[in-house]
C-alpha cells in the first residue's frame, strides 16, 4: 500500500537525533527552573492543598522537601533524554512523574504542559537514542542511521492539530475585533523598550490576525519547499515574541525545534551531525507489528481531533462555563475575571458562617476559586470536607459573578444550589451554571 510503503520508507535520522538532544535539554531546563524561578514553591509547596483534576483528587504534592526532589530527579530523566542514557526509561519516567505534576494542580494549567505530556509519551516509542547517545556507545549493535518515515510524521501532524486548533478557536467577534488583545497587551505596557508600542491599536491588530494567520498556516508553508525558509524565520520572529512578551516557558523553543522534521535530511546532518554517516537509500522495511501499531495511532490522533471538538456538545458557550476548555488548543484566547462569596450552613443548626477565602488559599488560587466552574465546585467539596471533620454537616453555596473580556460582572453561579451536595460530570453540562444574558457576547 502506498501508505505503508511512504510511512515505513527508511530516512536519515539526523532530525531526530538533534529533536531528542534539544528536547531533553528542555525538559531538564523546565523541571530545574521551575524550582529556581520558585514556580514549585508557589504552585505546589506554599498551597495548604492543590485543585487536582477532578478524578485525581489522591494525587497530592510530597510533604517537606519531597517536590523539591521530586522535580531534581525529574530534571535528571530530562538531562538523561538528552545523553541518550537509558533513553527508552528514561523518556517514561519523565512522562511519568510530568504528568503526575500536571495532575496534581491545576492553578498554572497550560495547553504548552499538556502538550509536553503527549510529546513526552511519543519520545517513548521512537528510536531517537540509535545514535549519538551513551546507549548507542555502549551498545553498538542498537546504532543506527536511518529511521522510518514516520517518525518525522507524527510530530508534524501532531503539531497541525495543535496549531490548526488554535487558529480557529481564534476565530471570534472579541479576539477578530481586537478587544482581548488589547485587554492582554494592557499589562505589558511596563516592558522596557516595547511597552508603549504594545499598547498601539494597529499592533493589536498586526498581532490578533498575524496570530490566526500563523497558527492557520505555518504547517503547509513549512511542508512546502519554496516558503520554509519563510515559515522558518516567522516561526522564530512569533516564538521569541510569545517567549518574550508572555513569558511560556520551553513552548516557544521546543516547537522552533519541530521546524527540523520539515527540512531535508541532508540538511540537517550537514548543519548539525557530519561525522554521522548519511544514510542514502530508500529502503522500505514493513515490521510484523505495522497493523497494531497504524491502529493505535489512528485511534491517538481521531482521539486528537475529537477532543477539541466535545465544547459543542455543551449548551452553553466555552468561553462562559469553560466546558471543553481544557485540551482543546484553545491558547491564550479570552480575560475572564469574577469575584464570588462562599458561605456554609450548618444543617442541624442553620447557622451560617462566611468563608474568608484568605485563610485556605493564595491569591492565584481565589482567583480561580472566582471565577472557574470545576475550581468552583472542588473548593466546595473541599469546605463540606472540612466541616465534616469538625463534626459538622454542612450546605456550601457560593455567589459568584464574573466577567469576560471586560464585560460586566454578572451571575455565574446559582446562589440557591448546595454545591456541597451535587455531583460533577466531566460529559454532562453542570446546572447550576447561570446563563449568560442574552445579549452578553454582543458588542
């Protein structure tokens, strides 16, 4: 089949050797700098409890000094990524305890972190530590200088989800007539040098549609040979900006790394590995295992493309109750802020006690505890929890309004509902979400 046969043609290696050096060397880098920086300390040690994804509420940060070890040894399976030191475990354990941190807490959730889980999983499978790795040294009969087309392939259509998604999300009256831009660029307006410029209408609007313009096409700009070394360098100008201005850790130099998949092989090896020999051939080696294996990623990436696409089930827009936000590729799109206050009532003695938000969790955290449904109903749960320790039987409810992209505050949730007592369903719309008015999402 044509398929088989262009997926299981043999190519240089020399891309992926250098994406699994770039990529550990990444991997240990956001690990390590997540403690120096004190992003661990803040989000994972200063909390009295994280908001873990519902469903993996027993996934909690170490005691003491635990998540300082915790993210060292994490830091060290990057760094053995990179040497091609006992690659294969090393990749899976960092997938490992990296998706366990991504779990635990949700407070700095970000698309470019669940993205890394993915990567991370695919580093896996791939034969990336054949060659010019210690494995490689001190097992020569693994080295290799080819590797099947594919391994090219799942990454680009990886990354074409990702960015295709991201464009279209764009598609929208607030971010098409550049009210978030200018909303996000507000707080910029310190930066040295570019400050000012960023508060410029028509760089808000350079920005908005230069965003869905790049996002929507720089994968066909780079799989077409005449414009990649123009897709290349708008990739480096938009990936250094975000980097710059936004401040998104690794994401913008991990995905300036994908752009070696796109470029011939020869290339590649001439720039970064010439001692390596080149492999010339075409030869096309099918393996036993080709029919599970085309199953198994077909399954992945229809999983990929159905994921984004569950927000339409709900009946109210994601930009409101945020269902089907997360895994959706929906990057850096809207400014929601809210305000709410919680209450509980004692069921034998209906004495009601307001909460003081101050006393359970940091200001990152009641910002989300404001404003986001799911937080909303955990730190509930998290009260009744409290007070049943007390003794006590408790209804929480909760009057929250929240605004977004600078709209007016307005009811959120329903202040007559005993969030204490209801059930969450990640595949069901939740209830005691209000409606937006009618008119709210219209200029």
């Amino acid at each position: 089949m044509p398929l088989t046969n262009f997926l299981f043609k043999q190519v240089d290696n020399s891309s992926l050797i250098v994406f699994r050096i770039i990529f550990g060397l990444l991997c240990f880098l956001e690990s390590i700098g997540a403690i120096f920086t004190g992003w661990l300390n803040r989000t994972l040690i200063e909390p009295q409890f994280t908001f873990s994804f519902i469903g993996f509420e027993w996934l909690q940060p170490l005691p003491g000094n635990g998540m300082y070890f915790y993210y060292t040894i994490m830091g060290l399976f990057g760094l053995f990524i990179m040497l091609g030191y006992k690659y294969r475990f090393s990749a899976f354990m960092f997938t490992l305890l990296w998706t366990g941190t991504y779990l635990m807490q949700k407070s700095s959730y970000n698309n470019h972190y669940y993205l890394l889980i993915l990567l991370s999983a695919i580093m896996i499978i791939l034969p990336a530590h054949k060659n010019v790795s210690l494995d490689a040294k001190y097992n020569p009969s693994i080295k290799r200088i080819a590797m099947p087309n594919w391994c090219r392939y799942i990454f680009i259509l990886q990354m074409f989800i990702v960015y295709t998604y991201g464009s279209i999300a764009k598609l929208y009256p607030d971010w098409l007539d550049t009210s978030v831009m200018s909303i996000l660029m507000t707080s910029k307006a310190h930066y040295f040098l570019v400050g000012n410029l960023l508060q410029q209408e028509w760089m808000h609007y350079f920005l908005a549609y230069g965003g869905i313009l790049f996002d929507g096409l720089i994968i066909p700009l780079f799989l077409y040979k005449p414009t990649r070394k123009l897709a290349f360098f708008a990739s480096i100008f938009f990936h250094l900006f975000n980097s710059f201005v936004f401040q998104v850790g690794i994401f913008p130099y991990l995905s300036l790394a994908f752009a070696l998949f796109f470029f011939e092989p020869k290339t590649i090896h001439r720039i970064f590995l010439k001692r390596k020999p080149f492999y010339e051939g075409s030869e096309v080696i099918i393996p036993p295992y080709r029919k599970p294996m085309l199953i198994v990623f077909t399954l992945y990436f229809t999983a990929q493309i159905l994921l984004p696409l569950r927000q339409y089930v709900f009946p109210q827009s994601v930009l409101w109750t945020e269902e089907g936000h997360r895994m959706s590729w929906r990057m850096m799109l809207r400014s929601k802020s809210g305000y709410a206050l919680y209450y509980v009532i004692d069921k034998k003695s209906k004495e009601k006690t307001f909460i003081n938000l101050d006393e359970y969790l940091t200001p990152k955290q009641k910002r989300l505890a404001s404003a986001k449904a799911d937080v909303i109903w955990q730190f509930a749960q998290r009260l009744k929890n409290d007070y049943a320790k007390k003794g006590q039987d408790v209804s929480v409810f909760v009057n929250c309004k929240i605004s977004v992209n600078g709209r007016d505050y307005i009811p959120f949730i329903n202040p007559d509902t005993d969030l204490a007592a209801v059930k969450w369903s990640a595949f069901k719309h939740s209830e005691w979400i209000l409606p937006p008015k009618q008119d709210y999402f219209t200029r």
